[in-house]
C-alpha cells in the first residue's frame, strides 16, 4: 500500500474532498502514484488525513471518474496504467 501525504486546508471555502483529490491527482502526475500503486482503504486513509469516510470515499470516486484511479472487488483501489 503507498503512504498518501494530504494536507487539508480546513479554512478554506475549497470542499475537503476537492483538496484531496486535487493532491492525490498531483501525486499522480508528478510520479509519487506509479501505475498499478495500490491505495489504502478509504477508511484507514481517512483516519490518517483526519476526514469522515464520505469525505474520502467522494475525493476517491472523483478521480476514478477522471479515469486516474479504478476500484477493483477485493484487490482495492489502484492507480490507472
């Protein structure tokens, strides 16, 4: 599983689930998150950022409709090829 560094601007008018997918998709793009890199679940992932399991599973979903991350029955969530 990759270890996810999220920082979250609880101030800001920006929705916490928008922030988070704005970083793993930074992640993404800057080659932090290679191709087939496995995603802890939305829980323990939410429990290290600090956010409610809705929270993360919308930021999740928000990139797996970009096309960046697929979500797979029983292997988890990974980083598109």
């Amino acid at each position: 599983m990759t270890r996810l560094f999220v920082d979250v601007d609880r101030s800001s008018p920006v929705p916490l689930y928008f922030q988070v997918a704005q970083q793993i998709e930074h992640a993404i793009n800057e080659g932090d998150l290679a191709p087939g890199d496995r995603l802890d679940n939305e829980i323990s992932l939410a429990e290290q950022i600090g956010l409610s399991r809705p929270t993360m599973r919308r930021a999740i979903q928000e990139l797996v409709d970009k096309g960046l991350l697929v979500r797979k029955r029983g292997v988890g969530t990974q980083v598109v090829h």
